[in-house]
C-alpha cells in the first residue's frame, strides 16, 4: 500500500505540473494541487455562497449573485450567461445537499436536486470564490431520461459517511485524496487489461449513480459486486476516463470532487458496455470520493449523457 501511495502522489504530481495527463488523452489544469495562495471565504462563507445560489435560482434572479465582471458559467458543458438554461426554469430546490468545501483553493460544490414544477432535475454545482465574488460556476444537470440511471426520489438525507468529519488520524492530505480518487479512474480505464491497476477501496465500498445503487446489488442478473469487485471483473471494460479534474477536495471530511468525461475506447473489441456506450456518445460525470486513510469509502456520482464531440467547458 505504501508503494501504491508513493506511486499515485508522484503521479499526481506530474499531473500537476502538467508532464503527465492522467489517461494520456487530457491534461489536469496546475490549480488542481496548487489552490490559491489565500482564501476569503471560509467553510461557513462557502456554503452559504452555494445557499445563495440555489435561493436565486429557485427565484429565478441570477441578479443576486455577488459575480465576478469575467464570471464564467456553464451548464452540461455548454457556455451561457447566468441566467439562462436552468435558471429559466426552475421552480424550487428540495432539502437535499451533498456539499464539499474548499477554503484552501476558494472553490466549493453540492449536489442538490432542483424542481422543474413536478418534474425533478439531478443538480451538481461548483463554484469558485474570488475576493468575496463568484467567478466560475459550473453546473451538471440530469433530467429524466437523460441518461440510464435516475433516481431523485433517492435523494433526501444527507449522504453518510459524506458528513462525517475524518478524525485526524485517518486525515489525508490535499494530494493523497486527489490521489486515491484518480486511481478510480486509472482502475477504470485500465480494468480487463493486463496492465489493470486496482484502485484503492474500502472493504465493500458503495457506488452511488444519479440516486441509483449500482454495487452491492445484483445487476442485470448477476451476483452482488462492491466497487473494486467490479472492477477485478472488468465489468467497465472499455471505457476512457478523459479531461479529468479535481478543482475542489475537502480535507476536512476527506471527499475530493473530480469530473470527468466517459468515452469509448476505439481500440478495444466491442462489450455489451461499450456498445451501450457508443449509443449514447459519451458520459459526463461530477463524482464526489469519499477519502478515508487512502481508502474510497463511497463514491457518489452526477452524471448525463452527452454527443460524442460535446466538450467540458473547462479543458479547453
């Protein structure tokens, strides 16, 4: 194991100082590792951004948000100007919250589920505080049917062990989290491979997709798999984990929050997954890792499917 940690943070160092992209295809930007020399906004002050911004936008009034003059929006990708997209629809947000704060790099997310009148749409929100004002906000967002797994009706209480604080003892630090959550995605671009490196998860560690329970449980006839199961199986066998980024990691409740996109790998013979995958285009994920003494708990994911050539928004 320590081999294994020793390995990962010289990774993620590479990574860092951009001699290395994670999967060879995109490169993480430098801020990853390197947060901001200081920060204005404490914890309580980044939640209460957060709160801000789903108050306005149940209200609909992007007005009142403290923005930046350049502030940078996104939604799925796509850049628009505050106050379009989403903002135009939404009625109310319910009382779930999955939150993850970064006062160290300024940045801070959550997880949320925003209503369209009846119709509930899964929400990821990441922002980035800069001198008491916004300055980038991206969003993920998941309607019914805009990909396989939805369950918002899943998601009412806070999510443990998320809202736990990691006692000290088992604390890690920035780097060894951003570590551990990027050897996830190693683990996925190179499962069913001889050069498959396992990712390192707690015993009978959980994934959690869109409100769905995807380990654990048995899919499509098959017997109960916990994460790194599945992996060791090559379940996922195919898939490329591209333009992936750690923009905010709590070391506080040890949870690292990285986007990714999900393509298909051309190279490899086509599996049950990758032809399921090449039908939608590609998968474009907001997953919260839960970090504990260099092992993943839990995963929880936002995630929706995209057009094959539909970019991030922010690897550009």
């Amino acid at each position: 194991m320590q081999h294994f940690i020793r390995r990962a943070l010289i990774a993620a160092s590479l990574i860092v100082t951009g001699f290395m992209s994670p999967s060879g295809l995109a490169q993480t930007p430098a801020s990853t590792l390197t947060p901001a020399a200081t920060s204005a906004c404490d914890r309580a002050c980044l939640k209460g951004m957060l709160e801000l911004y789903l108050d306005a936008l149940a209200k609909r009034d992007s007005a009142k948000l403290p923005l930046a003059k350049f502030a940078k929006f996104t939604e799925n990708g796509a850049v628009l100007y505050p106050g379009e997209g989403l903002w135009k629809t939404a009625t109310s947000i319910t009382p779930y919250r999955l939150y993850v704060l970064d006062p160290e790099g300024g940045q801070a997310a959550v997880s949320a589920v925003v209503m369209e009148d009846a119709a509930p749409v899964i929400f990821l929100l990441r922002i980035k505080v800069d001198g008491g004002k916004i300055s980038e906000m991206e969003t993920v967002l998941c309607r019914k049917g805009g990909t396989s797994l939805f369950a918002p009706d899943k998601l009412v209480d806070p999510p443990k062990p998320f809202t736990d604080v990691v006692p000290a003892a088992k604390r890690n630090s920035r780097g060894e989290i951003i570590a551990a959550s990027n050897a996830y995605f190693e683990a996925v671009e190179t499962e069913g491979k001889p050069t498959y490196q396992p990712a390192p998860f707690a015993k009978g560690a959980n994934r959690i997709e869109n409100g769905v329970q995807t380990t654990n449980i048995s899919l499509r006839g098959g017997k109960p798999m916990s994460a790194d199961e599945q992996l060791d199986a090559g379940l996922f066998t195919g898939t490329l984990a591209t333009d992936r980024r750690y923009p905010v990691v709590d070391v506080e409740t040890g949870i690292a929050l990285g986007i990714v996109m999900y393509r298909r790998d051309p190279t490899i013979v086509e599996t049950e997954v990758t032809a399921r995958q090449a039908a939608r285009g590609q998968l474009l994920l907001a997953e919260f890792f839960k970090v504990t003494d260099s092992k993943i708990q839990e995963i929880r994911a936002v995630m929706v499917d995209r057009p094959r050539t539909a970019p991030t928004g922010w690897n550009d």
